[in-house]
C-alpha cells in the first residue's frame, strides 16, 4: 500500500521549506454516519519530521485540524540531499513513517 | 504545481486561436447550430465578466473571488486531491484479471484524451462519456462496474484529466441529426427549471455565478466540466462530473436521475462543447 | 437564483387547500383515496422526469403516519404530496416552452 | 516532568495512564518554574486538548497567559470557503521562539494544533483547520518564556448550492 504521508522538502540556501499532507480522516468524534451512530474519534495525535539526527519540527494535533492533514514549515541546516524522516502515530495506536530526499 | 499552471497558461492562447478559426461547420437541421451557441454562450460570460481571464473560468468560483482564490492557491500547494490522483495513477497502471488494462481500451492508451469526452459514438447513436466509456472498459474485459459518482471512478477520471490538463476541450458534433438532438437536449436540460426550488441549472451557473448562495460563490457555467473531476470540501472527498449533477438536482429539490442517464449524458456533452478551446484543469479542488 | 414569483404563489395556494383543516376526523378510506391520488399525481410527474424530493418524502411521510394509525395526519400529507406532485407537472409542462426564455443566444 | 525517549507506542500507554497526574502536577509548579511547552518535552498535552474553552486550553497547556503583540502575524480567510478546511498561517518577527499553538474559540475543544519550534526551525507554520462555526481563531507564538497572540475572526456558514 502506498505510504500515507507526501512530503516535499526543497532546500534554498541554508532554509528548506517543507510541506507535507497525510491522509488521515481525522474524526471529530462529533459526526455522525449514515446510521445515525457516532463516527469514534480518530486522528493523528503527533507528527514529527527529523532531520541529521535531530527534531526539527513537532506538531501535536487535535480533532480541529482538517480530513488528509496539511502542514508548511521551514527550518535551517539541511541541504540537498539530506534524508527527511516523516512519522506521525494517532489516538487508535495507529502510526506511519516515511523518508523524504530533500531536494 | 507551479508547471501544471505554466502549461495552462501557454496552451490557451494557441487553443482560443484554435477556436476561433474552427471552420463553421454546415447545419442543415432546422435551427441547431452549436457553432453559434457555443459562441455566445462563451461570448456572454466574457462579458459579464470582462475582468477575468478567459482561460481562468476553468477554476470555477475562484476565477470570480479574491479572497478565495487565495485560499485555493493555498490549498493548491498541496491539492487534497494528490491522494485521489496518485491511486488512479496506479489503478490505471493495473492490468485486469484478462491481462489487459485501461490503456487498451483507449486512443493514445488513454492518456492526454480527457479533452475529448464526451463523444458522440453513432453505433450506438448516443453520448459517451468518459465515466461510462470507463465502466464499458472494465465490463469487456470482465471486470465489474464502479460507481460512477465517486470513489474509483473519481480517481481514474482524475488521473486521466491530469494527462490531459492545459489540453484545450475538443468536443465534436457530428453532422449527424442525432447528435444535434443530444446536443439540443442537453441544452434544453441545462436551461429547464426543475426542483421545488424552480432552478435550472443556468439559474445559479448562468444568472448568478460570482454571487453566493448562503456561503459559496456560484461557479461559472463556462469551464464548469473541465474542472472535472473534483475534490469537494463539502463532501469531504472526490466527486465524478455525475456527482456533480445529481447533487445539483438534489439542492434544487429534483430528484436527482440515475448517474448516466441519457440526460445526464446529453447536458454534459452540451456543457463540453459550448467550453471547448478552454482548457482541461481537472482534477480540481471546490469548496 | 431567484425562484419565479407565479410557480410559488400557486405552490402556497394548493398548499393551503391541501392543508385546509378537516371538518371531522380522517379515517382510513379517506387516506386511502387521499394517497392514491398522490401516488397517481407522483407517478406522472416522475414519467415526465420532473419529481420533487419534497414530493417523494411527503408521500413517504402519509404511509408512516398512516401505518401508525393518525389518518388525520396521513390525510394531510398525501394531500400535501398531490399538491407537490401537481406543481412538478405544472413545472414541467410549462417548462416545456418556458426554457428557451433562459437560454443565452 | 519527566521526559519519555522510548518508542512512540510505549510513550503514549505510559502517557494515558500518567496524564492526569501530569495535570496535577502542573496546576501545582510555581508559576514560570516549568515551561511546559519546552521543545525537550516530547509529550503530547493530552489535557490541553480536552479542554473546552481558549482560556482553560491555554492554562493546561501553557500555565500563563499571552498578551496580544503585532509581532504575531495570523493570517486567515474572512469567509472561510467551508469551514472543514480552513487555512490558516503564522509568522512572527519574535525571537527565541519555542512553540506555536492554535486555538479556535468556538469549537467543542479550542486547542486545534500546537507545533514544537526547535532551535534552527523557522517561527512560522501553515495549517488546515476545522471551525464549527463563525469564530475567533487565536495564535499563540511561546518567545523567550513569554506568551504572544494575534487574533482574527474567521466567517463561516453552511454550504449549499455552489462550487
């Protein structure tokens, strides 16, 4: 199965902008199905991008941040080439990773 | 996605050219005349709206608002529709159980022909769509059908509109009375009022577009299908063009037709022909 | 965008008619005459290709009523869905003509 | 605070069961004593999440309270187009910055996104979020310590017929 997560990191200079989206259907826990049950809530809880060794960026999330999750940052220290380390673990115990080239 | 743009934008100019210079084509059938139609049904939106660019009506309702269109461009960085697009990619590339695939059932092997669909097929003396040429792709090679409304139906259409994106639309109309009358009745379909709420399509897509309805701008009727397929915020998810239609019925309070019902066929290919020349810019991302 | 002024006044008036209130309560012979003429008004209006949501859940809503035995209720429903599903018909037969007035030329 | 650096799964079962103990421990610190949003934490504030109001939400997750500062530049729609997917950004010109945090005042839980800036990440972010309705959008940029927000209303209504 293809990965859930889409990352491209671009480096210009000494700053690599990042930008990642993950499919994810991050439930609210306040919708409900065709049925007129309550969707249980299921999002991603933290996402992290490593770099060299190192955190560069960690995002904890809740029920408010959108369906298929966007994210843009920008961080210094990296340059072409660089692995960029992807992962993000949900409320369920769910998790993915995935390794991006900067480029 | 800073190419895909740089592709629309080049390819326009050649493809308004292109329009304009279609040779008329002769009709004789008392008064259908889609050359004529399409002119000013394309001439009409560029004047209602002489500030937008014409190749920008594509990009429905946020060819008509600032402050949406920055949203969308933001969205664009990263298109919610990516998903969508990377798994029909990879569902084009699959062969069936028979070996085959896709590919085999098109011209081109499918690939950059979005522009072209709908087509009169005078076999069968009807419209074919894309989706439905898709589904009888799948039915020959002993594959079951899709939904044609959403999922991977969704995501096909959008690989193959991707292939096909800055590709001018090029719907044609046979000389043939048939296809004058699909085309007469789509036109008729889109102009009907219908629903609880006595709206035709053109109502909200010709009358109004730019002004909203509640919290959404009206898309422009011009363009509307080359978007197709779309990534709906409102839907939380991908939507064919038959999606399209069967909601639009459904907010009028009509109930809606079956996906693919000969209306549903004949509106779409009136709906192509009177945007050829603009380009494809499918998959797209709505509110 | 905006709904046309004539279709909704005649749509508010068979309302009004269907909805008038009962002189005695309804039994089930009258919600029984009152829906097949729903029925047969729906049916025509989805042959010519014209059915209202509005008329689909308001029959739907007469069956329940009555298969819970308020056949006052029943009553009034089916007579709302007649008068929907005549206003689709009308919709539809003056549409017949009407939609070239909308058409860009 | 003690700082978890085991895999991800353990982190989180120690963290459910130790979470409340955590909050406690919080309420109870000194004021300025424990920067509860340190880039070192590891943890995720499970507790701040659950909190209903911005002013609760702020307290669990920060312990303090911010001052509003034009060095905190929000950007977001007026209308938002439909309120599931709602962009919206922060930079600032703030320096020694630590974390970013977003609050939306009208959801059911105003904490929305909170992000770890360490040292060499750029102070800035770019998000989707979800608005239940018509709200105020609050950023919070953690500098030197210190708490700074902008704020902005962001419009939202139903769809309908459109696109």
């Amino acid at each position: 199965m293809a990965s859930s997560i889409r990352v491209r990191a671009t480096a210009n200079g000494d700053i690599t902008e990042v930008q990642a989206l993950i499919q994810h259907p991050m439930d609210t826990g306040f919708v409900k199905d065709a049925k007129g049950e309550l969707i249980p809530a299921h999002f991603i809880q933290q996402l992290k991008f490593e770099c060299n060794g190192k955190d560069v960026f960690v995002a904890d999330w809740g029920t408010a941040v959108s369906k298929d999750p966007y994210v843009k940052f920008s961080f210094k220290g990296a340059k072409k080439g660089d692995d960029l380390k992807v992962s993000w673990t949900d409320n369920k115990g769910g998790s993915d990773t995935t390794t991006a080239k900067i480029s | 996605m800073k190419a895909r743009a740089s592709i629309l934008l080049g390819s326009l100019s050649a493809a308004l050219v292109a329009f304009a210079l279609t040779s008329p084509r002769v009709v004789a059938a008392d008064k259908v005349d889609p050359v004529a139609d399409a002119r000013a049904f394309q001439n009409f939106f560029f004047q209602k709206f002489p500030t937008v660019k014409h190749e920008d009506f594509v990009n429905g309702p946020y060819s008509m608002n600032e402050d949406m269109k920055r949203q969308w461009q933001e969205k664009e960085e990263f298109p919610p529709y990516e998903f969508a697009l990377d798994a029909g990619k990879e569902m084009f590339a699959t062969p069936f159980k028979n070996g085959k695939t896709y590919a085999d059932c098109f011209p081109n092997g499918g690939i950059g022909i979005r522009q072209n669909y709908p087509y009169f097929d005078d076999k069968e003396g009807k419209v074919v769509t894309l989706e439905l040429a898709l589904n009888r792709c799948r039915e020959a090679n002993g594959e079951a059908p899709y939904s044609y409304v959403k999922d991977e139906m969704a995501s096909l259409t959008a690989y193959m509109a991707f292939t096909s994106r800055g590709k001018p639309m090029d719907i044609k109309i046979p000389d043939d009375p048939r296809a004058l009358a699909a085309f007469e009745n789509g036109k008729r379909y889109f102009y009907t009022r219908r629903g609880q709420m006595n709206f035709s399509c053109a109502s909200c897509h010709v009358q109004s577009p730019g002004e909203r309805i509640r919290a959404e701008i009206l898309a422009p009727a011009l363009g509307i299908l080359n978007a197709m397929p779309i990534y709906r915020s409102e839907w939380s998810g991908m939507g064919t063009t038959s999606r399209r239609f069967v909601t639009c019925n459904s907010q009028t309070r009509a109930v809606p037709l079956e996906p693919q019902a000969d209306e549903y066929r004949d509106v779409e290919y009136f709906l192509s022909y009177v945007a050829n020349g603009l380009p494809i810019s499918g998959p797209g991302a709505r509110p | 965008m905006k709904p046309s002024l004539p279709l909704a006044m005649v749509l508010a008036f068979l309302l009004a008619l269907g909805l008038a209130p009962a002189a005695r309560a309804a039994n089930e012979a009258d919600y029984k005459t009152a829906y097949s003429a729903a029925e047969a008004a729906s049916k025509e209006a989805a042959s010519l290709r014209h059915q209202w949501t509005v008329t689909v859940s308001a029959l739907a809503a007469a069956k329940k009523a009555a298969d819970g035995g308020d056949f006052d209720r029943a009553v009034a429903a089916a007579k709302e869905a007649e008068a929907l599903a005549k206003a689709s018909i009308f919709q539809a037969t003056t549409e017949k003509e009407a939609w070239k007035a909308m058409e860009i030329r | 605070m003690t700082s978890l650096t085991g895999p991800s799964a353990t982190r989180r079962l120690i963290l459910q069961g130790a979470a409340s103990v955590a909050l406690l421990g919080l309420g109870n610190l000194p004021f300025g004593a424990a920067p509860a949003r340190a880039a070192a934490n590891d943890k995720y504030p499970e507790e701040a999440f659950k909190q209903k109001s911005e002013a609760d939400a702020i307290k669990a997750l920060y312990g303090k309270t911010a001052e509003p500062s034009d060095k905190v530049k929000l950007d977001a729609p007026e209308i938002a187009e439909n309120g599931g997917v709602v962009p919206i950004s922060v930079t600032t010109t703030l320096d020694k910055v630590t974390s970013i945090s977003f609050f939306v005042a009208e959801n059911p839980n105003a904490l929305a996104a909170s992000y770890r800036i360490p040292d060499g990440t750029i102070p800035g972010v770019a998000n989707r979020l979800k608005m239940a309705k018509t709200t105020n959008v609050v950023a919070i940029v953690e500098a030197d310590g210190k708490l700074y927000s902008a704020t902005k209303e962001v419009k939202v209504t139903v769809g309908g017929c459109g696109g």
